[in-house]
C-alpha cells in the first residue's frame, strides 16, 4: 500500500469500535516520506453460512476468509486453502423424502444438523465470524457458536446475519462490508446490484405480471418463503401461495392449485439445477397442466446472497421471454 492508500486497510467509512478492537495495529516510519504508516494486520474471516461466504467473495475479501463449512462451493475456489470448521450429512443419493425425515427426525431429537468443530474455529484465530438464526435447517446458529467461543476463550466479533426479505439481504452486504472494514466496497456492490433490478423493473414495466408458485420441496411440499417471493415481484410476477418476508411452509398440491398459478417454479434447497430438474418432475405429475420450470436454486434462490439478483434476472426471462434479457445460461430448465 502506497503512502496515503486507505481502503485495503480501513474501508472507505469511520470504524466501528469493534473493528478497531480487531485491527490490531502497528506504526513505523514510511521509508518513502518520512510520515508515519500504519500497517494493520489483516482480519481473519470465518464463514459458516455458503451466503456469507459469497458475500466475502463478492466484496473481494476472499483472501481474508480462512475458515468455511463443507458446504460452501462458490466461488468455486471456496475451500481451497481454507479449514472446513462446520461439518454436515452429505445428503448425496438420498431422496427429498429421505432427508426431510432425516431433518424432522434430527431436529425433533433436539440434536444438531451441523457439527462446528470448535477447537479448529479457535486455532484459526479469527477476528469476525459470519453467522445466522434464520434457519435450524441452513446453519449452525449464532447462540452455539457464541456459547462455543466462550468456553474456548476467543473473542472473535460474532456478526448474525437473517434476512427476511430482498432488502434485508442487500443490507446484509453492507453489514458484511461495515464489520470487515470494507464499507466502501460493499455500498458500490449494493449500488450495482441496485441498478441491475432496476434494468429488470424497466424492461418488464406495464406488462402483466403472471401469477407464481415458487416450490421449494416437493416430497412434502413446502412453498418458498423469506425473500423468494420479493424476487417473483421485482422479476415482474405475482407470487401466489407464500407470504413475503414468512418462512418458508408446509403445503399440499391441492392447496398450491387452489392458488391459481398461472406457472410453477420449482427452486428445492440444496439443489443446483440438475436435481431441481428432477424435483420439477414430481411437480409436473402432481399439478397437471401448467407450466413448470427448474431454476438453479442453490445458485441464485435460496441463499441470501449477491446472486439473488441474478434470480431475479433468470425467473424475468421465464416470465417475459422477448422483454427481459436472456437467462444466464444453466439456470433455467422447462420440465412441462
């Protein structure tokens, strides 16, 4: 860093006091100047949630993140060099029905669906750990891994990230940027993606809005919740069968039909696009005559991300074929 250069050291904002606290700092005379620099060692990142971990990524942090969990897998590089401090059932091979009795089950044991490897989360040192109470389903909550750095003595900044809504992610990312120092990052992030829902919104301005059922599981089936519904609307749609900014809940086929869908979405958590392709077809036999898609939902639906918008660009396709852009390729699939 050149004399004067700030943002890789303090972001583009004031810090706050706990970052301060983590920016454990030293100063020297610059060689150069003669003025006194500032060298700041850099903060040591964990993510134990996959969105977060993109989050991280997308602000340009990634070389900071030295700790992640086995299900983090974009960027691709994800777990390269990184310690996996938060394991988990691979559910590879098993059915929807499978792993809903299996998270039942788990949950109605009062056991845990994740492991957190506390002793590795403390050898690693870190200054700021990225967390959520969302979902028992989705990650390790914040009060375990609190509890945890307690009785190991580390006293790492805990930042609990649960949005409900789009708007509450694009806030999580500023969140993000504020406590990693990196707020100037994080608002031009925000403000881009900002201007690309706002390209959507111009391109599918005034035309009828097709009425949506997004299905998360199909074997039960669940409909989509939380910010699933604010991306039909800001994609141009009327999402029907689900509350926004509600979890996510379960349903019947007959309760879905009654909604009056015009088409059905199918965006299963856990699933890229290949296994929502398969979920889509236990959609298509139990709700006979409408239309029916896949969409990549691990990539750009169920995980509060910067991606969401590229969902929100990929389900305007499907809805305004020849007014919206393209879907990004691999994203979408017609089943019926």
């Amino acid at each position: 860093m050149g004399c004067g250069g700030r943002e890789g050291l303090f972001g583009d904002g004031p810090l706050s006091r706990s970052v301060w606290r983590a920016l454990r700092h030293a100063c020297r005379a610059c060689t150069h100047c003669g003025k006194v620099r500032v060298y700041a060692r850099v903060m040591r990142l964990v993510s134990l949630l996959p969105s977060a971990t993109e989050i991280v990524s997308a602000l340009g942090l990634g070389d900071q993140l030295v700790g992640v969990t086995f299900e983090c897998d974009e960027p691709p590089s994800a777990r390269a060099d990184k310690i996996v401090v938060v394991g988990g059932l691979d559910t590879r091979g098993m059915t929807p029905r499978e792993i809903d009795e299996y998270v039942h089950g788990r949950l109605a044991a009062g056991g845990n669906l994740y492991t957190l490897h506390e002793r590795a989360l403390a050898d690693l040192q870190p200054d700021l750990i990225l967390t959520q109470d969302l979902c028992a389903v989705c990650a390790v909550p914040s009060g375990q891994v609190e509890a945890a750095l307690g009785y190991l003595g580390c006293h790492a900044q805990v930042l609990t990230l649960d949005p409900r809504t789009l708007e509450q992610v694009l806030g999580s990312i500023l969140a993000v940027g504020q406590a990693a120092a990196a707020a100037g990052r994080a608002g031009r992030l925000v403000a881009a993606l900002r201007a690309r829902l706002a390209a959507v919104a111009w391109r599918v301005g005034g035309r009828p809005r097709p009425r949506v059922a997004v299905v998360e599981w199909v074997d039960p089936p669940f409909t989509a919740g939380h910010w699933v519904p604010d991306l039909v609307t800001a994609a141009g749609g009327t999402p029907v069968a689900a509350v926004p900014g509600e979890p996510s809940a379960a349903t019947s086929w007959a309760e879905i039909a009654d909604a009056a869908p015009e088409l059905v979405v199918v965006a299963p958590c856990g699933y890229h696009l290949g296994g929502a392709a398969g979920q889509a077809r236990v959609a298509a036999q139990a709700l006979p005559g409408l239309p029916v898609w896949a969409i990549d939902a691990d990539g750009i639906i169920v995980r509060p991300g910067p991606r969401l918008v590229t969902g929100v660009e990929a389900l305007a396709a499907l809805l305004h074929p020849g007014a919206a852009a393209p879907a990004p390729p691999g994203t979408i699939q017609r089943v019926a």
